[in-house]
C-alpha cells in the first residue's frame, strides 16, 4: 500500500517550474482536470493538480524517474547528454524532481535502477516516432492520442519501449507502468494505461505489430522508413539522396543502438594511457585501447563507474570520441606553435591540443558562448594545460577584422548540425530542423572566411565539423577553395590511418564504417 507521510497540493507552474528553472511553457495552463477521468488534452498541465505523497514503495525507481527525466526533456528543455545520464551517480538529486514533479518519492535508486534509467530514456527517446506509431494505433482516435497528457504519453512511451524493444516481461510491464500511473496521475489514467498496454502485449506475441509497409513513392517511402527506424523524414530522403537506401538503413541502425565511449589519458598531468588502463582494470572496467591514438581507450560498459571512482573530476582523463581526437591529428600541434582554436568551447580538442604542445607554444581559445568559455577554462586549469592556453570571449567575426595576429595554425571547428553524433545525441535528432541546415552553411562559410584570416603565409587551416552531410562539408571547402584561391588543399594521409582518408585527402569518420561518431576535417595550407 502507498505510505502517506505528507499532503502538498501541486500547481502547474510549480510542476513546471520542478521541471526547468525558466518561465513556464505554453502548456502549463492553470486549469485542473477531474481527477478521475483522463483528460484528452496535451494542451492542459503536465500533471493535474493532485496531492503529494512522501514515500511511495509501489512505484518501481527507474519508471518515475525515466518519466520525470522525460518530461524535462521534452518540454522543459534539459539537454538528453546520455553521458550525464550515465554520471548522474546521485540518485537522490534524480528522486528530488520525483518529489518535487509528482509530488511523491520512491526508495532510492541503486547501480541497476540508473542503468535502467540510462536505457529507458535513451531508448525512449530514439525510439519516440516509432513508439508514438504503435500507440497511435492502438488509441481509439487521433484525438485520444494528439490531446494526451504529457505524463501519460510518458508512461506509454516508456511502456512500449520496454515491452517491444527491451523485451522485458510484458505483464510485468504493464502491472508496473499502470501503477505509476495511477499513483502519479489518477485510476483512469492507470485503466487506459492497462487497455493500450495489453493490446501492444497480445499483438506483439502475435508478431502482428501494426508497422507501415514500405511502399508508394520516395515520400511515402522516407515516411514508413522514419516511422521503422524512429527517425525524422527529412533526415530520410537525404540520406537515401547521399548514402543510397542500404547506407541510410544502417546509419539509423547505428544511431538507434547504444554508444559507447572513449576515454583520453591526460597526457598533461603525466597520466599516460598505461595508467589509465591500470586504473580501468582495478575498477573492473571492460576497455580496450584505441587502434588509432595513443592516448585513448574505448569502453562500452562501465562510464559510471568512471565518473564515480573520480578519474574525470581529478583531471586524469576526458571523455572524447576518438573522431574528435583525429581531428587534432588532422591538426597536428607541435611544441612552440601558436595555435587559434576558433570555435573552441567547451574545449575537448583544445586540451588535447594544449597537451600535444608539452608547455611550449600557445593556443588562444575563442569562443562566442562565454560560459562554455569558462569551462574551457576550468576544466584546463584542472587539466594543468591552462599554461598554454588564453581564452578570448568574442565573435570569431569581429575577432578577425579588428586582429593583426596571424598563426602557425587555425582550427575551425565549427557550429554544425552534429548528424555525426546521433548515437549520443538522442534528442538531436527531434531538435534539429531541414530548415537550420541552410542557416548552418551560410553560417560555416562567414566562419570560414573569418578564420582564414588568422593564418599567417604558410600556415594551416583545418575546417572541421561533427557532420556526416557533405553540404556542410566537402560543399563548404570546395565553395571557400573559390573564395579563396590562395589556399589549397594539404591532403592529410600523413596524419590520420588510410582508412579515413577521402578521395579529396580529407579526413572522414563514418559511423557505419568506423564504429565511432562521425567527423570531417579539411586541412589547408596558405600559399
Ligand atoms: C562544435 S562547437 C565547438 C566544440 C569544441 N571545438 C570542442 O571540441 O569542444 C561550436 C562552438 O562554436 C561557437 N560559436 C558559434 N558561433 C561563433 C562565433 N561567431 N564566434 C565564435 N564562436 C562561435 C559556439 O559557441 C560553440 O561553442
């Protein structure tokens, strides 16, 4: 039975203001619903108004967590960082937005719940066009569905996943996720939850999910294959245009599985890969070292653990995608080289550029976002590279018309649609519109022509993106190549292994081909 230790009535713009600190969102209406019906209405309050109960042992941790987590992210705006995710060691700071959402707390979370947690939203969130599909389907009509309340569409989104793509015990599934609805909103909510949820069981052990057949033109074509792979249809018809239709599949595929993660070993506090290793193996940490730079290791497992044994916040090592890494490769930093880092917050590449250089040389930071800016900063004090970096606060654009100084070399690694990083970037794909791809080339080619500025007669430019569209890539080199006669292309077989190397000399690491994030770079030289 629910333990009643206090009372507390919620409003709306308190549920919201529990979800994120900024004003109240649109939906955040003041009306309340009856509490015994479910209200239809995804335009009403998050959750109703409704009494706040202390302790509530029935409700299983993950489940209330995922859906609060969810709701943060979906309509308060929290950033889905799956690495956050993973870190957020504190359970006690995930069951306060329990508390301070639904207005009740569950026992705390151990090590399996937050692994759950870290799946369940996740998935949930990859997995969000195809789960709305199914309980589309499954709803009596479109307006049962398109007036859902938040929570509850929370709930089933979390329900569906678990049955259909977690596998996990069906009736289980539904006996839990009707309890957190009834607890958490109202009985009606927990019977509808229980209607849909059981109709998804029995058509799921009858292999007849109801899933769009891929048929009809390119349009209709991209639409099934969106609603298969839980991608947005823009993303679809593009990559079927650039990568052919196999490529596309398997690129979702690769963006719908779980990521993994490398590790860099701070070489600038003498912490070298060997010590990182050592560490792993005493955490009982699975990794292996990266093939293709020394100071790296990869794990699949384990991210928590890291963070909790305290590696990252002693500044032993980092978390950074070896396709980040290479770019500095690309980059190629020496000792006593003065280095601008254009776009440079919150600085992964920076540090491992500030560690290649072994205290010799400078790197000037800039970046227009002054408090990633500061973490930048931090983060290379706690590192001890902060000797050989400055930061600049300032706009690249006005930077490069009011500075005479002109470098060895200039990254460029610039603002970009991250279609390479959908893997770790659940809600990017939901986030990012066909619309911004324009804005965002139209954006590169000013930074481009700013940042070429900046490199002295012989020097280098390395343009760099997190991207795998080749507009905001190979497009962007070749247009700035017309702009700018005076620089060439400076192949980088010599940095980064064959396997990454593009018929251009560029360097490219594909998601599918690579098993790491995808990445482009393009070093060129001024004559
Ligand atoms: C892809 S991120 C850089 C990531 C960074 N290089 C790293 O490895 O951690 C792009 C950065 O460009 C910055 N930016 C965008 N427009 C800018 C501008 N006009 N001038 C300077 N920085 C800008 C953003 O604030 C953002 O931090």
């Amino acid at each position: 039975m629910a333990h009643l230790l206090s009372v507390r009535i919620y409003n709306s713009t308190e549920i919201y203001t529990a979800l994120s600190s900024s004003k109240p969102p649109k939906f955040a209406k003041k009306t309340q619903q009856p509490n015994t019906a479910i209200s239809p209405r995804r335009s009403g309050p998050a959750v109703p108004a409704r009494k706040a109960q202390k302790l509530n042992l029935e409700v299983s941790p993950h489940r209330a967590v995922s859906a609060v987590r969810l709701m943060r992210i979906e309509l308060g705006g929290a950033f889905a960082d799956l690495l956050n995710e993973k870190g957020k060691g504190s359970g006690d700071n995930e069951m306060g937005y329990v508390e301070r959402t639904l207005g009740f707390r569950t026992r705390d979370l151990d090590d399996r719940d937050l692994r759950l947690v870290t799946d369940v939203v996740g998935g949930t969130i990859r997995w969000r066009r195809y789960l709305d599909h199914l309980i589309l389907s499954l709803c009596h009509d479109e307006n049962t569905f398109g007036r859902m309340e938040p929570l509850l569409l929370q709930i089933l989104r979390i329900g569906f996943y678990e049955i259909v793509k977690l596998e996990m015990p069906p009736y289980a599934v539904v006996d839990e996720n009707v309890r957190l609805a009834k607890v958490a909103l109202r009985p009606g909510a927990g019977n509808m939850v229980n209607g849909i949820l059981r109709k998804l069981v029995l058509l799921k052990e009858n292999n007849s999910l109801p899933l769009p057949k891929l048929e009809g033109n390119d349009r209709a074509q991209a639409r099934a294959l969106a609603t298969l792979h839980s991608h947005p249809v823009w993303m679809v018809r593009r990559w079927r245009k650039y990568l052919g239709h196999g490529e596309a599949i398997k690129l979702m595929m690769w963006n719908n599985s779980d990521p993994s993660f490398s590790l860099r070993a701070n070489s600038g506090k003498s912490f070298t890969r060997a010590h990182l290793s050592e560490r792993l193996r005493m955490l009982k940490v699975p990794h292996e070292l990266s093939p293709h730079l020394d100071d790296f290791v990869r794990i699949r497992t384990g991210m928590q653990i890291v963070i909790q044994a305290g590696l990252l916040k002693e500044g032993l090592c980092s978390v950074q995608d070896e396709s980040a890494g290479l770019v500095v490769s690309v980059v190629d930093p020496q000792p006593g080289e003065s280095i601008i880092d254009c776009c440079a917050a919150p600085g992964g590449k920076t540090l491992f550029m500030a560690s290649c250089l072994s205290g010799q040389g400078m790197i000037s930071a800039i970046d227009i976002n002054k408090g990633r800016l500061r973490i930048l900063r931090e983060t290379a004090k706690l590192h001890q590279v902060d000797d050989v970096i400055t930061t600049v606060h300032a706009d690249l654009h006005i930077f490069a018309g009011h500075n005479q100084v002109k470098s060895d070399k200039v990254l460029l690694d610039a603002p970009c649609s991250g279609l390479g990083v959908l893997s770790k970037r659940a809600d990017l794909r939901w986030n990012r519109r066909f619309e911004d791809m324009e804005q965002l080339k139209d954006l590169q080619d000013k930074l481009l022509d700013a940042a070429s500025m900046l490199v002295k007669p012989g020097g280098v430019l390395v343009y760099s993106t997190c991207s795998i569209d080749p507009e905001e890539n190979e497009e962007r080199v070749a247009a700035f190549l017309l702009r700018h006669p005076e620089f060439c292309i400076d192949p980088v077989n010599r940095s980064v292994p064959p396997d990454f190397v593009t018929e251009h000399g560029f360097y490219f690491s594909n998601p599918v081909k690579h098993s790491l994030d995808g990445a482009f770079a393009a070093r060129l030289v001024r004559s």
